[in-house]
C-alpha cells in the first residue's frame, strides 16, 4: 500500500496530466486550496457568529461572518448559510426549513437531468416528503411547462417546487417558472448547485429574488471547497439556519467555510465574470465541433448548450455510454456516461455522455483548444491511441499560462 502522501502526488500527477471535460469539477485556486489545509479544522464552532456552543471561537467568528457577507454581495441576497457540508444537505436543510415531512413537492426527473436529492427513493428527499416529476419535451429536449404547470393544477396540495438540474444544457427561466409555482400556491425553491457560479458572474439569470430559496454546491461552476450554500430572503432567514444547525447538522467545517470565503473574494472580482462568459463560450464550441464531425454520430441534445455542458447522445457511435466513458479514460480523457432523456439503456450503461468546459476553462482553454478535444474525442472513439496527443495537449496549455 502506498502512502497518502504518494497517493496525494500520484494524484496531482493524474490531474495535471489528464484532460477532464466532467462538468461538475473544477480547480480551485491556491488560495481556496490553502485555507483548507489550515488549523480551522482543529475546530469547534456549534452554532453561528457570536452565538456558538464553543469558545474560542472570535476568529471563527470573523471567518463566517466574512464568508456570510460575501455570499450575500454575491447573490444580491438578504441571507446566506455557508455551513452546509454539500450541496445535498443544502437541499435537505432548505426542505427542513420550507416544508414539513410527508408534504408534496414538484421536481425536475433524475432520468431527465435533475438530482437524487430531489426526491429520488433511495434519497432522504425521497424518504421524507412526496415527490412528483416533471420532465423535458421529447421533441426538443427542453423543460415540459405544460406538464409543470398540468401537474401542479392536478396536485393543488403541492406545497414546493424545486427547479435545476445536473444534466440539462439550457438556460431555465427561473422567473416563469416561479411565477407558476405562486400562482399555483406552491414555495419555490432553485438548486443551481451546477450553475452557480454562472449565476453569480451574472450570465444566466439569477433566481435569487424569485425563490424562496436557493440552494447549491460549492466546488463546480463557482471553483470553492467541496461544500454546499444557500441563500434566502430575510423572511426565511431563520428556519434556514436553524435547519442547517442543529436541524441536520453538527459542528461546521471552519476550514471549508475559510476556503468558501477566499471563493467568493475571488467570484467577486471582474476576472471571474470573463472566466464564466469563457466558459459557456467554451461549451457552446465543443457542441459544434460534435455537430460538426458528424451530427448522428454525436447528436447534441437540444442541438446546442446555453450554460457550462454539453449533452451528447452517442448511440450513433454503436457505443453505450459506459463503454465511451472507458475507453476515453484509457486515453486520460474523463467524461462521464449519462442518462439522456428517455434512454432505452439502463442507467449503468446509458446511450450518452455529458462534457463539461469549466475545469479545461480554469488553465486558460479557450474555443479552439475544444475544438482540439472534440477532435481527439473522435480519433479515440475510433480506436485510436491519442494518449501522446492529450500528454502534448495539456503541456501545451500549461506551457502558456
Ligand atoms: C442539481 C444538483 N443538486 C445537488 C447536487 C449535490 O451536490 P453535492 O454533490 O455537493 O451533494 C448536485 C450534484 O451534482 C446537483 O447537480
């Protein structure tokens, strides 16, 4: 068995080496990396700034508090926890403070793009409230409003609607949706734990003045720690804290939330909105370069992208999406196989894949660069070695930073 120190730099060695187009990761600067591996995580801070069951806590204290006033410039909002540990338990506090158990709650399918934590029956969510599902349009792979809005009249006990997913390529209209859910009576709830920091940089539409409350991850579009957020309306503010702390959760992370405030001084300055106007500028020229090569062999759902992924069916390639999944990673290329709305695969296999831009992104990748990708994701698709070619790829792209 090798040591974790050696595993740590085999590691390193992996991700600086390998080309990782999987939508949900990101790098996370030498700042937010540092603030992680500090004394904060020695420790314990029960409760929030200025009242906490611990003392010795008036640094902690200064850390949340920066942390919380950051998040709340970011989001334009009136309240925000930076305790959650994950973007799931973002979700299962913000269920906790909106709703009761057993209560009815309308969501985006997990088999269309939407998360387990939004009511999946393996999932707490599923456990403790009921969940209906609304999905995408066959036709054009974009959210079914009919059917949101037809199920929210045949269910008039429905007491919250969650929109965001983790595998839909378009821009939501929060505001539309929001104001379907009111006019129905329901709470309205966005996860934007993929998108947010393209909400955050201002390049897709923030829900954050629509929702009762908006929950997500730290550590995927927004490049923090590994962790969750939310933020609120002052109305809400505490039962939200109260179902974070001591609702469903102990002690918070102190080093993550220091790590979750160096994020947000960094998503505050201008040259995090050009990273995530690069981003999308990025995802939407890998959507051309499949279309490009062959518009049936990699069909691209809903025939483009509007934020940070791409998703891809690749049954014309007469591959699943696990054996694509393999055999790019053989090649150091990491892409992750996908449900693709209504596939007649099972979920090990599926008929897709989902790429994503915001990791490539952060070396400073820009169009061209994934046109590149999509071209050495073909070649390997095709059974040939391009190992030697990602090796040049990624020196090249570390040689010019
Ligand atoms: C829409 C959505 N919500 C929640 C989560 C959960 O995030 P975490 O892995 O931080 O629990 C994800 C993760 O992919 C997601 O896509």
């Amino acid at each position: 068995m090798p040591t974790i120190e050696e595993l740590i730099l085999r590691e390193r060695d992996r991700q600086t080496h390998s080309i990782n187009l999987i939508a949900s990761e990101n790098f996370v600067s030498d700042y937010v990396l540092r603030c992680m591996g500090t004394v904060f995580t020695n420790k314990y801070a029960e409760g929030y700034p200025g009242k906490r069951w611990y003392g010795g806590c008036e640094f902690t204290d200064q850390v949340e508090q920066h942390a919380i006033d950051l998040a709340k410039q970011l989001f334009k909002a009136e309240h925000a926890n930076v305790q959650p540990h994950s973007g799931t338990q973002s979700n299962l506090a913000a269920y906790m403070a909106l709703i009761k158990p057993g209560d009815k709650v309308l969501a985006f399918k997990l088999e269309h793009g939407g998360h387990l934590s939004h009511g999946a029956a393996f999932n707490a969510s599923g456990k403790f409230y009921k969940f209906v599902h609304y999905g995408v349009r066959r036709e054009d792979g974009r959210i079914d409003e009919d059917e949101y809005t037809r199920l929210l009249k045949e269910n008039p006990d429905i007491k919250l609607v969650v929109t965001g997913a983790s595998s839909y390529p378009r821009a939501i209209d929060f505001k539309r949706l929001a104001g379907i859910a009111r006019e129905h009576g329901a709470l309205f709830m966005a996860d934007v734990a993929h998108i947010s920091g393209l909400v955050a940089a201002g390049v897709h539409q923030s829900p954050v003045d629509v929702a009762d409350m908006v929950t997500m991850s730290t550590h995927k579009t927004i490049r923090g720690p590994r962790g969750g957020m939310v933020v609120c309306s002052a109305k809400w503010a505490s039962k939200l804290d109260r179902a974070v702390f001591p609702g469903g959760q102990g002690g918070p992370l102190v080093h993550i939330v220091a790590a979750k405030a160096a994020m947000l001084e960094e998503a505050l300055r201008p040259d995090f909105v050009q990273y995530q106007k690069q981003v999308i500028a990025n995802a939407k020229a890998m959507a051309k370069a499949f279309t490009d090569i062959d518009s049936r062999k990699y069909r691209v759902l809903t025939g483009g992208t509007d934020n940070h992924m791409v998703m891809v069916d690749i049954s014309g390639t007469g591959k699943s999406g696990i054996e694509v999944e393999n055999l790019l990673g053989e090649q150091k290329i990491y892409v992750n196989k996908n449900f693709i709305p209504y596939d007649p695969l099972p979920v090990t296999q599926t008929s897709g894949i989902r790429v994503g831009s915001p990791l490539l992104t952060t070396l400073g990748a820009k169009e061209a660069d994934f046109v590149q990708v999509v071209q050495l994701i073909d070649k390997a698709v095709n059974g040939e070695n391009v190992a030697g070619e990602v090796q040049k790829f990624m020196a090249d792209l570390s040689s010019r930073r």
